[in-house]
C-alpha cells in the first residue's frame, strides 16, 4: 500500500532540524518542529525566517512563498504534538543511546502506519531501527548542512526497511527538489565515508606539524579549489560530531586508518567544538576568525 506523506514532524530544531522544517514547509508540507525547550524552538523559527528572508532578498522564492512557509510551520515541545505525523525525522546528538531514547518515546505516541526516518550521518540504521515497533517503516534519511543550500539527501534502507517505505523516502525526498543517493547500511555511508577521514587526516597534519591551520585551508582551497578548507569545514560541521563519526568509522571497520586524531579529542575535551562554541580550529569570538594553532 503507498504511503502518502502530508504531514512531517522534525525532532531536533538545531541546525539540521531547522533546515529540514525549512525546505519542507517551502515543499508545501505541513510540520511539526519538535523540542524539548520553549527557546530552542523560538530560536529557530526566527532562523527559518531569516533563511527564507534571505532566500527572497536573492530571488530564490517569492514573499509570497516564504509567508506560505512560515504558515506551514508549527512547533510543539513534546511527543504528543508529533502522534498524527506521517513521517517523522530524528535529527539528535550524533549519539545511538540518546536517538534510541528518543524512538522509544515516539513509539508510544505515534500512529501505527507512520513512517520513522533519522538524519543520523554515521550510525547503522539497521540498529536504530531495531529499537522501535516499526522496523520495516524505519529509515535513514541524511540530508546534508546547510540544508537549504545543499542538493543532495542519502537514504539509507536497514535490513527490515520495506518497498513501500523506501519509495515513499524516495518521493518526499524529490518533492523536496533533491537529488538522492542511495547508499547501503555501512558506517558513515558514502559522504562521511569520504570527507570525515580527509578531514581527520587535516588535523594529523596539523597535529604533526606539517603545517599550521591557515597554511593548510589555504593548501586544500588554493591547491584543490575546495569552498572551505578542512579545518574550517570541521569548525562548521561541529567537531563533537567529527569525533562520533570517526568513531563510528573506527569501532565499525576495525581499521586503524579510521583511528580519531588525539588532537581532534582533545579539542572537544576543551569544549572547544567550533563555531557553535566560537572556538575550534578557529576563535571565532572577534570581528574575523582567528587560528588556534
């Protein structure tokens, strides 16, 4: 039986939550963005508006558009306002036991016939889903940062996840205006597969004394015309979820090449996770962001 998806609850209004609400509701969606803080999701209705505002400012949509949006938008702070949703994204903490809270607690509200997705950039699917009543409804779909400036969406099919689910996945994730990958249920997929051990290998340099922050964003961007250089794409990522994913890497492929660099460690041990935190690789606490190292 096909699934139709009307109706989408987002858990999480952090950066990947909002950007999902976002482009969503410019889908013709109705939402529901889920958090357990009143703030947070004050926070990020002002972000999503901004975004939008911009994306008008630059002839991307119309007023018209970003105001139907908006108005497609709603929030609620617990799982109850998520029961009735046709599909519902998972966008926490890149961390398996506090996601699993969170399936088991939407489990015991949402309709049986939904659909349960996570944005999960790293971890098994086919685990995740093992821990709600749905297994055959359950999927990974990871969307990239920034959402709404980023075209592609991997999904991920666990072991359980069914023909009509994936399709479902699939036309939601078009309707949306992306481009899919499909990946298989192995650590980190196809993207982080890739960019997280060259972005690792970037801080080895640094921690070897290769060179400093600035000489290699510089190599990487002048030398192999990346956007932003490593260091700097590890700031924006979150270095908290750079450590998960290499972990995620090292403990599933028992490969010593995935081994988290000691510096990577210590920086989120500092607390020092990036932009979020204003400091990383980078002090991003004065006018212009500043090395570290």
């Amino acid at each position: 039986m096909a699934v139709t998806i009307k109706k989408v609850g987002v858990i999480g209004s952090g950066q990947m939550g909002n950007g999902i609400a976002h482009v969503a509701g410019l889908a013709g969606l109705d939402v529901v963005l889920n958090d357990i803080s009143a703030d947070r999701l004050k926070s990020a209705m002002a972000t999503i508006n901004g975004n939008l505002s911009r994306q008008v400012a630059k002839q991307v949509i119309t007023e018209e558009a970003r105001k139907q949006a908006l108005s497609r938008i709603g929030s609620a702070e617990t799982m109850d306002g998520l029961a009735d949703c046709d599909l519902v994204i998972e966008t926490a903490v890149e961390k398996e036991e506090v996601k699993r809270k969170i399936f088991h607690d939407l489990c015991a509200v949402l309709k049986p016939e939904a659909i349960i997705a996570s944005n999960t950039s790293s971890i098994s699917i086919t685990r995740l889903a093992s821990s709600t009543d749905r297994p055959e409804r359950f999927i990974g779909i990871h969307f990239m940062n920034p959402v709404p400036l980023m075209e592609l969406v991997e999904l991920i099919r666990g072991i359980a996840t069914d023909d009509t689910t994936f399709d479902a996945a699939k036309e939601f994730v078009t309707r949306l205006g992306k481009h899919i990958a499909v990946s298989e249920d192995f650590p980190a997929f196809i993207v982080n597969r890739i960019l997280l051990p060259m972005i690792n290998e970037a801080i080895y340099t640094l921690y070897e004394g290769v060179g400093n922050v600035e000489a290699i964003d510089a190599a990487m961007k002048l030398g192999a015309h990346h956007p932003m250089g490593p260091l700097e794409l590890a700031d924006f990522i979150g270095l908290d979820t750079c450590l998960s994913i290499m972990q995620v890497l090292h403990e599933g492929l028992a490969d010593s090449k995935y081994r988290p660099c000691p510096l990577l460690v210590k920086y989120v041990e500092a607390g020092w996770l990036g932009r979020k935190t204003q400091r990383g690789f980078y002090d991003y606490r004065g006018d212009k962001p500043v090395p570290t190292r």
